[in-house]
C-alpha cells in the first residue's frame, strides 16, 4: 500500500490531494481572475495585461517551489497583485485610471431603457473610479474583496496581511470611497 493510499484510506477525500496541478491547468482556470484583479487595481487594460503576463511568467518560473497543497488560486492572486502593484509604480501617477469595462460585458439587458441603462453605467464608472482613485493600501484588498469575492482571511494569505489588518483596511477603504461618492455629483 503506497503512503497516498493508505492516508486516502484514513483522511476525507476533500483533505488528501494526490493529484498533481499542472501549470497549464492553472494558467487555464484563473487566467481570467488574475487579469481580472489586475485590470481592477490598475484600471489600464494594457497595464493589466503586462501585469498578468509577468505574473504568469513569475508563476511559471517559480513553478517549482509552489506548495500543492496549499490553493492556486491565492498563489496566483498574490503574485498578481503584487505585479499589478509593481507595474502601477512603475507607470505615472497621473495616467487615467477608468476602463470601459461594459463593452466586453456581451449583449445587453432588453428589459433596461436606455436611460437607465445609462444611469447604470454611470453609478458603475462613478464606484470604479473612485475605487481606482484610493490609495494602494486600500485598493488592493477592496478589489479582492469586492471584485474578486474573497474572503477576509483569502485577502490576507494573498496579501500576507494579518486578517485584522485586512478588516481594518477594509473598514478605512469603505469610508474613502464613501465620502469620495458622496462628494461627487
């Protein structure tokens, strides 16, 4: 009886993983995610996509010494924001930081008006900008949080934060975003 076998025998199947993930299994299932987390912390199309692609090839690179027992998925999401955090700096401050993310949404809702469809569009490109005009601290875990739907304790081994640092951040970003929406029209 190999080790694998005789711990599958003891353990759920949800706690033993004997099967290996490839690198091109997880380029495959979180691609989308990882330009996705890009694209909303830099709110630059072209910058997510350098970001995403030197996260990809950092991942590659390191792929080696990834841990398989631990999630993919928080791997990548960390090396990504970390990249797309890098690649911000790297850019001006003062580039424009709106994204026409609607267009690549697909058809859309019959049932809306074009006013309000209108009105919709404007209150989601009010939200993204201020979201991508707080600072990086805040940023990040907003994005993770709210865009990408992780949890407090995901945005904190993907960030390497402690979890309350995270809540915190998170509670300050709220509040940002909050007096920076209600100061605009």
């Amino acid at each position: 009886m190999t080790p694998h076998a005789t711990l599958a025998a003891l353990l759920p199947a949800a706690l033993v993983r004997t099967d290996r993930v490839t690198f091109a299994d997880a380029v495959r299932d979180h691609q989308d995610e990882v330009y996705g987390v890009a694209l909303r912390i830099l709110g630059d199309p072209d910058a997510a996509r350098e970001a995403a692609s030197s996260a990809f090839l950092k991942a590659y690179r390191s792929w080696g010494r990834y841990d398989q027992t631990r999630p993919v998925r928080h791997w990548l999401l960390r090396i990504a924001a970390n990249e797309a955090i890098s690649v911000g700096r790297a850019r001006t401050r003062d580039r424009s930081r709106t994204t026409v993310v609607d267009e690549a949404l697909g058809l859309a809702d019959p049932s809306k008006t074009p006013d309000l469809a209108l009105e919709a569009r404007e209150e989601r490109d009010r939200v993204r900008a201020a979201v991508a005009g707080l600072p990086e601290l805040y940023r990040v875990p907003v994005v993770l949080r709210y865009f990408s739907e992780l949890s407090i304790d995901e945005i904190a081994v993907v960030t390497g934060r402690p979890a309350a640092t995270v809540g915190v951040q998170l509670l300050r970003a709220r509040a940002l975003l909050r007096s920076s929406l209600e100061a605009r029209p």
